[in-house]
C-alpha cells in the first residue's frame, strides 16, 4: 500500500486528468509568484487544525502541487451569521499559493471557490484528516498579486520571395501568300469545213452509161 507521502505528488496529476484541467509543472519553478489567499472554516478552533493536511487538501483542490501552499496561519474568528450563538468560534486560515501569471491565479481562485460551493474543498479536507467544521466561507485570492500575463513576441515574418513575371513572346503569325489559281485557255474548237461533193451533171452521167453499154454488146459479140 501507497504512503499518503507517494500519493500526494501525483494526485494533482490524476485530479487534472480527470477533471481536464492543465498537468500542473512538477518541482519548484523560479518563475512562481506567491500571492495571499484565504479562506473561512466555521465551527473550528485552532486545536483541530494541520497546517500540513490544509496545505495537501487546498493543492488537491487547486490542481497545483502542495509545494506551492506556503506560510499557513491561522486565527480564531468570531461567526459571521447573527442566526449563529455569539460563542461559536471560526478559523481563518490564510496562506500562499504560488501563481506564473494573472491568469493562473484567476484559475485558482475559481477553483477553490466553486469547490467550496461543490463540496468538493470539504471532502479534500476531510480526506486529509481535517475535521470538526462545519462549512468553507469566504474563499478568496489576491488576483492583482499575480505577474502580468507574459506578451508572447511574434514570430518575424517568414520573407516573401516575389518571382518576377515571366515574360511570354508571342511570335506574329506567318502571313500565308496563296497563290491566285493559273487561267488556262481553252481555245475554241477548229470547225470543219466540210466541201460539198461537186454536182455532178447530168450529160456526163449519160456519156458514161453509153460508153459502159457500148463496151458490153463489143463483148457479148465476139
């Protein structure tokens, strides 16, 4: 079984886990700022308190580790509520809890306050050994304590490489010289001059029959 000195470091761990809240830093940081903070136990006295296992319940409940609970005091305070006997006693607890920046310290705050609200404070406290109260009022932290938030420096700006214009040439168009199509004459066809066949007249048709006729009685005479 664990000692509840081995728990502790990891119980922020496991309750930022289960909550979703940010992984508190492990071991101490330089850069932590101690600011005041307090908070109300009613129906307690001094004799019931543990500096120790306030300082493990609060870093519980902040989400924080416990080395960042510091200078726990208290005092007895009279009961705020009238409707209370005027003998009852509360305990103001004040301490130091150790904050980066504005905003750390207005997650904190919220925290204890809302936990305080929830019951949530009271069962951590509880859990510790811390007994005897009745009730958590007046939780509160000195917000404007806190380190400005840091200004994060911008990055430089990543140098622009403007290419110059590609320069694109066009090429005029070959002009394209077409040529007017040859003329080719066709010359007109040679007419025919056709003779007419010379008459032929009429008395030499007939000499030349007799002459035929003569020759063929010679032949069939002899």
């Amino acid at each position: 079984m664990m000692k509840q000195e081995d728990v502790d470091p990891i119980l922020p761990v496991l309750s930022a886990c289960a909550t979703g809240a940010p992984i508190p830093d492990d071991g101490p940081d330089d850069k932590l700022t101690p600011i005041d903070a307090s908070v109300v136990l009613a129906g307690m006295t001094k004799d019931q308190f543990d500096a120790g296992k306030f300082a493990i319940a609060t870093a519980r409940t902040m989400v924080i580790n416990t080395e960042d609970i510091t200078d726990v005091k208290v005092e007895e305070v009279a009961a705020s509520s009238k409707r209370r006997s005027l003998t009852a006693t509360n305990l103001k607890v004040t301490f130091k809890v150790a904050v980066k920046d504005t905003m750390e310290a207005k997650e904190v705050s919220e925290k204890l306050t809302e936990a305080a609200k929830d019951g949530s404070f009271k069962a951590n406290l509880e859990a510790t050994g811390i007994t005897g109260f009745t009730g958590i009022e007046e939780p509160t932290v000195a917000i404007d304590q806190a380190p400005a938030e840091a200004t994060p420096t911008p990055a430089a700006p990543t140098p622009t490489t403007t290419k110059a214009p590609t320069t694109t040439t066009t090429k005029a168009p070959t002009t394209t010289t077409t040529k007017a199509p040859a003329t080719t004459t066709t010359k007109a066809p040679v007419k025919a001059v056709t003779t007419a066949p010379a008459k032929t007249s009429g008395a030499f048709v007939r000499s030349f029959m007799v002459g035929v006729a003569a020759i063929a009685a010679a032949a069939m005479s002899a």
